[in-house]
C-alpha cells in the first residue's frame, strides 16, 4: 500500500489531486463547524497535516487488512479484493459527492485508479510466497493471483481510458502562474519608499515585502484549483444594469494600478507569522461594477471561487479605491496557492474574505452569509492592531551598552502611529522608531534600543498604536471568531559576556 500511495502521490505532481488528499478534502467539507473550529483553533495549520496523515494511515491500515485476507485461503477472493479496493473508490466517491467543485472528476478518478492497480497488483505478486506453503498449497493461491490481477487490470484499463479525457496537459507550468510580467496598462504606480540599510541590517528582521514563496497560505482546500486559462471567465452579475464576462485576456486589457497591501489571517496568533506583504496589480473593483451599472437596493457584493467557496463584503466598501481584482504579485502573475488567475483585495479586513481564485463576482439586495461565516466567524472581519516581536532571540549576550530590538506592526488601513516597548512588565513604556510605511496598506517595521538593566531573564511586552490614536487592547483573546488580541512579548535571558 505504502508502494501505491508513493505512485499516486508521484501522479500528483503532473496536476492530478493526490488520493489521500481527496478523501481528506471531502471530510473537510462534510465536517460542521463545532468540530472543525475547535480543531483548526488549536492545531493551526497542523490541523490540515494531522488530516492527510490520518487519512493516509487509513489507506495503510486497509492494506495491511487487505494482506491478512489475502494470505488466509479461508478468505474469500471477492472480499480481498473489495477490501483493497475499499479506500480507493471511496476517495474518489466520497469527493464526488461532497467535494465536486473543488476535486476535478477525471484526473481525481486517475489518480485513484493508478493507486488501486499498482496496490492489488503488487499484492498479486506477493501472493505466492504468502500461500504457497506446503501446508496451504491449492488452487485458491493462483485463482485468487488471477483475480487480483484482473481487477489491477481493469483499474488500469480505466485510467488509460480516461487519460485523453484529462486537462492536465492543459494546464502547463503557465497554469500555475508566478510567471514574470508586467501590467500592459498600469494607471497608478506604487510609491514605494527607499528601505533603510540599518532595519535591513538587523539581524532576523522581517523583509518589508514577502517573496511570493515565503507568503503565508491558508485555505479550505487540501486540493489547489488548477484553472484552465483558455475557459475560465470572471463574471459579473447580479443586481446590476448590464452584467458582463471577462476573459483572461480581456483583464489584463484594463487599465490597472499597483499598491502594496499586507493580508492577515483571521486566525492568525499574536506574534504568528499568518501575515506578509506582497507588491499587487490588478483593477479596481468599482470599475467594474460602475461599468455592469449597480441598481439601487445593493447591499452586498458577493465572491465565488472556482472551487465553491464564497464570502462578501457590503457594497460600500466593494467600491473603494483600493479594493481591487489582483492579478499580480510582486511582478509575477499570482502563484497558484494565492489565485491564480485572480483574487479579491479588500482593505482593513482579514484574508478569509479576500477570496482566491475567483469566478463570479455577484451584487445582491441581502445581507450574505459566506462559508467561515457559516461557522460563525466575523462577518465585518475588521483587522486588530497588532504588533510583534522579531529580535533578538530567546538568549543574548550583552557587552553593555544597547541591544537592538525590532519587529512590525499591523492595523490595517488605519496604519501605524506609534509602537512602544517595556522591559519592566508593562509598568513603563519606550517609543520605538517607526520606518517610513511601504503604503496605506501595509505593516510598519520598528526597532528599539534597548538597554538591560543587567544580566538574567527579561520579558520584553509590545503594543502598537493605530492611526486613529487607539492603542490595542492588552486583553488576550484567541483568533476565533473576530481576531486575535493582546499584546506580543518574549522572554529573552541576558547573558554577560
């Protein structure tokens, strides 16, 4: 078994969803949120790698049932190979019926019927050696041989058969995005400020723009959506005059403006690091909707991604300026884990509604109630001010004078005014200096000099202050459901020498 799932996991790397990761995309998706919210509070993005290996140690434990069966020629030949071919069919039926936007048919149906082959057909092999002892020897061992073989066969008739049938051919490396190119009508350029050497220099610091590579993900989805560029369509409907579609082309076609902009996880931690800031292209969304000519009565602008998931936000805020369709990061077109071929940038509110890969951009009347919603997460998803600590580590040493201490800090669209540090439990406080925003939406790095009173351990508390004067609040509160809260701080030892 451990064998197949190898060939399987091989196949997925040419585009096909891994079977393991079907199966574990339809639990996800059947499970209510009073089991999953819990579990994703307290795992984090562990909870997706405790999900995959739990599913792939039912494969393994189906195997190994499998291989009992099979060496017992008390067992009969169709329940061998039902039980072997139990754990395939059902990731590829289980996602079929509960998953089917977000796991494509024919290269799910593949990729499971490879692993199935490539498992009964091994176990054929081995099946002699197994029950062909001299006390067990007779005609059940190479009958039960023939029909393992033949049901490896006839998976193996049935991936061949759909092959042809398969975009992945389709959907090459410029699928995937990430390609380096340029906006062919850019109307505003970013104004990004020179970096100062001395932040830059220091040691463990934050980069002032997240590599596409290093930016953090989070998703619905165990199994990326990989879009066929050639057929995918960016509709606008709706409560609208004239609704229209976009091709992929006739995007890139509009005129486009640039602004860094920093996305948070509403499930980030303080002092996690579900935060970064990427350089993004794309067109404004009142653009579009003053040109589909929105109707009175609109309450909500509704996002559907390719693979069914949905979020909103109110039409008000749909058409600020700096809500845009991005199709850009850092000069590349946007990665597959981030949207490609296009995503929702929304100021001020948390990543869960800036919704990825997106399809269908919808106004409507009502007040929508989207997927994390439905769980009861935030539906205005407001960003706390927040900030953290980078540097220095949990240990230093101190030759006297000043230690550097340094991070970012976060409010949104309300920026960044002030960042102070204590040393002495939160009693007094030190200002920190600010480096010059990125822009409007982004983070804001500072540094600190700071002088320990002596050696032994210290902790050092941080707190920001946004740019309407409001301080967070030191009042600690996990993510779920409207943010996370508090103040960030370390425990550093200070060491002589």
């Amino acid at each position: 078994m451990f064998f197949a799932l190898d060939v399987a996991f091989l196949l997925s790397m040419a585009g096909m969803p891994f079977v393991a990761d079907s199966l574990g995309q339809a639990i996800i998706d059947v499970l209510p949120g009073w089991i999953s919210i819990p579990l994703i509070d307290a795992l984090h993005q562990g909870a997706k790698i405790l999900l995959v290996v739990g599913v792939v140690a039912l494969f393994l434990i189906d195997g190994a049932a499998t291989g009992l069966l099979a060496a017992s020629p008390r067992r009969r030949t169709a329940s061998v190979v039902g039980v072997g071919l139990l754990p395939w069919v059902a990731a590829f039926v289980l996602a079929r019926l509960f998953a089917p936007l977000r796991i494509e048919l024919v290269t799910s149906l593949i990729d499971a019927a490879v692993g199935a082959a490539v498992f009964l057909a091994a176990l054929a092999f081995i099946l002699p050696s197994a029950l062909e002892r001299p006390a067990e020897t007779g005609p059940a061992s190479p009958a039960r041989r023939r029909a393992l073989l033949g049901t490896a066969a006839v998976a193996a008739a049935v991936a061949i058969v759909s092959l042809p049938l398969s975009r992945i051919a389709a959907v090459g490396s410029g699928g995937l995005g990430n390609i380096a190119t340029a906006a062919r009508r850019l109307r505003t350029r970013a104004d990004i400020p020179a970096a100062n050497p001395a932040v830059d220099a220091l040691p463990g610091i934050t980069p002032r723009i997240t590599a596409n590579e290093d930016h953090y993900t989070v998703d619905t989805t165990l199994v990326k959506p990989r879009v066929l560029i050639d057929e995918w369509r960016l509709d606008i409907k709706g409560l609208v005059q004239s609704p229209f579609s976009l091709t992929y082309d006739e995007l890139l076609d509009l005129e486009a403006v640039e602004q860094i902009h920093t996305l948070e996880c509403i499930s980030n931690y303080v002092g996690g690091d579900l935060i970064s800031t990427a350089l993004w292209t794309g067109v404004p969304l009142r653009d579009l909707l003053n040109r589909a000519q929105v109707q009175a009565g609109a309450y909500d602008v509704v996002f559907t991604s390719v693979d069914g998931y949905t979020d909103s936000i109110p039409i008000a805020k749909a058409m600020e300026d700096r809500t845009l369709v991005a199709y850009l990061m850092n000069g590349k077109t946007v990665p597959q884990d981030h949207g490609y071929p296009a995503r929702m940038l929304v100021p001020n509110i948390y990543g869960m509604k800036n919704v990825k890969w997106i399809r269908t951009i919808e106004v409507v009347n009502y007040d929508f109630i989207g997927y994390w919603q439905q769980q009861g997460w935030s539906d205005s998803a407001n960003v706390n001010t927040n900030a953290r600590i980078d540097l220095p580590g949990r240990s230093v040493r101190w030759t006297g004078g000043t230690l550097p201490v340094a991070g970012i800090a976060f409010a949104g669209a309300r920026g960044i005014s002030k960042v102070e540090l204590s040393s002495d439990g939160g009693k007094s406080w030190g200002m920190a200096t600010l480096e010059v925003p990125l822009g409007p939406l982004s983070w804001r790095r500072w540094s600190y000099d700071w002088t320990p009173s002596g050696a032994g351990p210290v902790k050092l508390i941080v707190r920001a202050t946004d740019g309407t004067g409001n301080t967070e609040t030191p009042i600690a509160r996990s993510p779920y459901p409207d943010g996370s809260t508090g103040y960030d701080s370390i425990d550093v030892t200070v060491q002589r020498g």
